[in-house]
C-alpha cells in the first residue's frame, strides 16, 4: 500500500510502526480517510473482497476494549491527512501524518514487552487484568486458594497493541476484562525468544494449554561460559515459587505467603528487563557460590532500562551474600529446580527450600529498604 503510506502491508513507507496488521490499515484507510474498498485493493494488490472481510472483521473486534482504544489512536493519528483534504481518490500519492500519539508503542518496544508479558501469561493461571480508564495493565497470576500474585506490569498501549495483533483475547467484559494468551500469541513468543536469543523449550512448551514445569532441571542450568550462545533456556510454564507457595506447613500456612513470593518475581522480571541490552556483557556467574564476586561480567552504566534493571539485580544479590544469593539468582532468575539446585551446591535433600525462604525473606527485607513495603512490580 505504498501509494498511501499505510506500512505494514506491501513495504509501505513508515508511517505506522510495522506491527500494525494489514487489515487494520484498511480499516483506517476507509474509516477515517474515506479511500473506497476498490482503491485499497488495488494499492494492495488483492481482490475487493478480500479487503472488505479484512475491514469487517476489525470492526467486528471493537467490541473487545484493547483493540477499539487501539483503532480509536491510530484513527486519531490518521484523522489529520482527511481534515486537510488528501483524498485517496484523486491524488494517490498522499502519504498518512505519522502518527503524534506517543503512546503508539514502536516496534521495539512492542517486542521487547511484548516478550516479557506474554512469557508471563504463558504460565499457569496467569491472566493480563485491564481496567478501564488506567493507563497500565497487570498480569496476575491466580493461586490454588484464590490468592492472586502479581507478576508484571505493562503500559496500556502495549497491551492494546497485543489485542490488535491477536495475541491476547478477553475472557470475560465488564470494567475489569482478564486477557489470555493465544495460540497466535504464543507463536510470536517463539519469535521473539529465537529473536532475543534466548532459547525456547521444546515445542510441546508451546502447546495450546500451559504445560507444567517440567524443564527446570536440564533446560535451565546456568552457563558457566557466559556466552552469548549458551544462555539458560527458561521455561514457561510455572517457576519453583509456584510450586512452594501451593506448599502447606503442619498448620496449614502457606510455605511461602505473598509478601516472599512477591519479592522473588520481582527479582526476576529485573533480571529478565537485564537480558533485553545485548550490547553489555550479562554474565552473573560471580554470584554463584564458585564465583568471585568481582562484578566485572555485569556491565556498567545507568542510560537504559536494562542496565537500571541490571544495577537493582546486582544490589539485590549483594546484599543477600554469598550463599544466599546463590539458591535466589538459580531458582528465581534462572528458574532452576529445587532438586537441581541442590545437588549443584551439594547440599542435603529438601534443604533447598528452607534456604530459599531465607533467602526470600532478606530479599523482602532489601526491597522494603530500598523501594518501600509492597512496592510495584517493574513495568
């Protein structure tokens, strides 16, 4: 659709980011400019009708909250060129105003969150919570005994780019909609892993249902390299907090209650925000109990995200010390199994997990010093 400046279709120019389906350019397109079905299909090299079931159904979706907020700012951004009067019809150079709403999410951005949250919603009773009005989502994840955790925050123009691609499609309606991932969702998430570098589970982990978690033991090992090829493979299905936190004591507490389980997510989504800046070195072997702790593999530098990211991981690891920091940064970073963890620091069986308690409750302890009591998750 070159001749109208709508990208994403046939190596249109970049006026809309990329990732902007085709036939939501179409909907634009005749929508908000008026170009006839007929034009379109022509630029786009495609029968009518093949354009006209692409515009019908867009605007069957506006139902869906995500995807009408989402068309509603690409028709905003697209309104300018039908109020100084580019017709499509009679002058079929006219290029669409690149968009001025800023919280169209580039396609850099997109992937890159798009990575995080739908790794997220891929495990186990794991949802994205949109509420109306607010400009940032959640994904929570629900516990066996109604408990929800919090797993990931996400800005609300990521998620309506995640709807209008079909990644995620609502459950339910109302004020508060809970979004789950598709399988084209989960395909892209195979996409981006390969395209990030990090590498996936074999394919069953892909499956339309969450499989369990069942790779922690040979997929998740830490490199010792620290080589770009050798990164740990992360499962997505549940993490060993979510095995522990289902665990009960004698008196029927939970083994791990919310608070400790919260603080271990969040030590790993700034691990996993760490990974996205391939430009510095991330290799955290020095935390591990053989390491030296000399911090030179970890990078330096406060310009991005990611090294923020990687600042607060390497302050939460400090803090906890040798030992401690070990079982943390295997079992909630590197998603490493209890058993495995184990018996790589040669520990006595179904110690693990009291260690990893302690561990999490000075995690606790480091967060509520340095970001306040119930701090909001990264996002």
């Amino acid at each position: 659709m070159q001749q109208f400046g709508l990208s994403g279709g046939a190596g249109g120019v970049p006026d809309f980011p990329q990732w902007v389906p085709v036939g939501a350019l179409h909907y634009i397109a005749h929508t908000e400019i008026g170009a006839p079905i007929r034009v379109l299909a022509r630029a786009a090299g495609c029968h009518a009708s093949t354009v006209l079931r692409q515009i019908r159904k867009v605007e069957m979706r506006r139902d869906d909250p995500l995807v009408d907020a989402a068309l509603r700012k690409l028709g905003a951004a697209a309104a300018p060129v039908n109020r100084q009067g580019a017709s499509l019809c009679n002058k079929e150079s006219a290029t669409m105003t690149p968009p001025s709403d800023h919280t169209i999410p580039d396609d850099a951005t997109l992937a890159r969150e798009s990575m995080r949250v739908l790794r997220r919603l891929c495990e186990s009773g794991a949802v994205l919570a949109v509420a109306a009005d607010l400009d940032k989502a959640v994904v929570v994840r629900d516990g066996p005994h109604g408990n929800n955790t919090r797993t990931a925050v996400v800005a609300a123009s990521v998620a309506q780019a995640m709807a209008l691609k079909d990644w995620i499609a609502p459950a339910n309606s109302g004020r508060i909609v809970r979004y789950h991932i598709t399988a084209a969702g989960r395909n892209a998430l195979g996409a981006f892993l390969q395209r990030f570098g990090v590498k996936a589970p074999p394919s069953k982990g892909f499956a339309e249902e969450s499989a369990p978690f069942q790779f922690q033991d040979a997929a998740c090992a830490p490199v010792e390299d620290g080589s770009e090829h050798h990164r740990p493979r992360y499962p997505i299905g549940e993490s060993p907090l979510s095995a522990l936190a289902r665990r009960r004591d004698k008196d029927g507490t939970p083994f791990l209650p919310d608070a400790l389980v919260h603080a271990g997510e969040r030590l790993r989504e700034d691990f996993e925000l760490a990974q996205m800046d391939s430009t510095l070195t991330q290799n955290w072997n020095d935390f591990l109990t053989a390491g030296t702790h000399s911090g030179s593999g970890i990078g330096s530098g406060t310009g991005s995200n990611a090294a923020q990211a990687r600042a607060r991981v390497k302050a939460a690891l400090d803090d906890l010390g040798s030992g401690l920091s070990d079982v943390a940064l295997r079992c909630c970073c590197y998603l490493e199994g209890l058993e495995a963890a184990e018996k790589r620091l040669g520990w006595s069986a179904r110690s693990g997990k009291v260690v990893l308690r302690i561990a999490l409750m000075r995690l606790k302890r480091h967060y509520d010093d340095t970001v306040g009591p119930g701090g909001p998750m990264i996002g």
